[in-house]
C-alpha cells in the first residue's frame, strides 16, 4: 500500500488558495488520482448543517454523529470541539486517497517539514513573510506574482497553466 501525499495550500484571504485546490483537484483526478480535500473554517459559531432538518434535529436531540445517506453521497457530521484536532486525526479521515490537499491549517502545517506548501500570495511581503515561515515550499500561487523576486520557487498561475502546478506537485508530493 502506497504512502498518502500530503500538501498544505495557506495563504490570506481572498488570495487563490480555493482556485488553487481546486485547479490541483481537477488536474489531478484527470490522471487518476484520487483526491482529499480539507477546508479548514475559522468561523466560530460555522455549521455545514441547516437549522430545522432532521440531521441538525438529531443533533440537538444530542447525537454526536450524524449520517446523512443520500442518492449519491453519504456525509457524516461529528459532534466535537476541534480545538485541540490534530493533523493526524483530520488525515485518518482521508484515507483511501493517493493525496490531500489541506487549505488553511496554517497553525498545524507552518512548523512541519513533512508537509509541503503552497502559498497564494497577494503581495511582495506576503511572499517574503512566507519564505520565511513556510518550509518547505513547492511553488507560489495566487494574484501577485513572485517572478521578480528571483528566487528558486516557481510561481503559477493556475487559471492559465493548472497543468504546470499539477506537475510540480506530482514530481514532489506524489512521487512513488
């Protein structure tokens, strides 16, 4: 059995780090790999359930996990305080996949060197500050491009070329 990829997509808000995912996801999948992917919601008080249908019911009834059957999917709620979730559990939900990608995470990912990034910058200094905190670093996505900076790690636009990043990654991350 083959060891599960893992890279980390970070960045601000609104800076690509979705279109990054998902241009990486389609890529991808297109090659037959199969694919995890994990949003990480900084919103408190966030709920994927919907206030009056019979999962949040049985949630409030007091049920710590729902699942919901449907035609074509099956979605399993779980009840917990994610506080203190570690990256380890939130993999052992991806198993089965040939990768995962993680969006956001950047307080479990930042320090960890088994995990490769990807930052969607906006700026020169968002670029500079993730040199620095990012390690290590496979390419740079996102708005602003890091080209002028004259450094070692591409920068791709993923609109235009989501081959060029679905290659560097299945070089790096995916490589058997």
């Amino acid at each position: 059995m083959k060891k599960m990829a893992v890279v980390s997509i970070v960045g601000g808000k609104s800076s690509g780090k979705t279109a990054t995912v998902e241009a990486l996801t389609k890529e991808l999948t297109k090659r037959g790999y199969r694919v995890a992917a994990a949003k990480h919601i900084p919103e408190p008080h966030f709920t994927i359930d919907t206030v009056d249908k019979d999962t949040w019911r049985f949630a409030k009834s007091g049920a710590k996990t729902i699942i919901s059957v449907a035609a074509n999917e099956i979605v399993t709620i779980e009840k917990v305080n994610t506080q203190n979730f570690s990256l380890k559990e939130i993999l052992r939900k991806c198993k089965n996949n040939d990768i995962v990608f993680l969006e956001g995470f950047r307080k479990l990912v930042s320090k960890n060197k088994k995990i490769q990034k990807i930052v969607a910058v906006k700026s020169k200094e968002e670029a500079v500050e993730a040199l620095k905190n990012f390690k290590p670093l496979l390419a740079f996505t996102g708005p602003y491009s890091t080209e002028e900076m004259n450094i070692r790690i591409p920068h791709v636009d993923v609109f235009k070329n989501p081959e060029k990043i679905a290659n560097i990654v299945e070089k790096t991350a995916l490589r058997f």
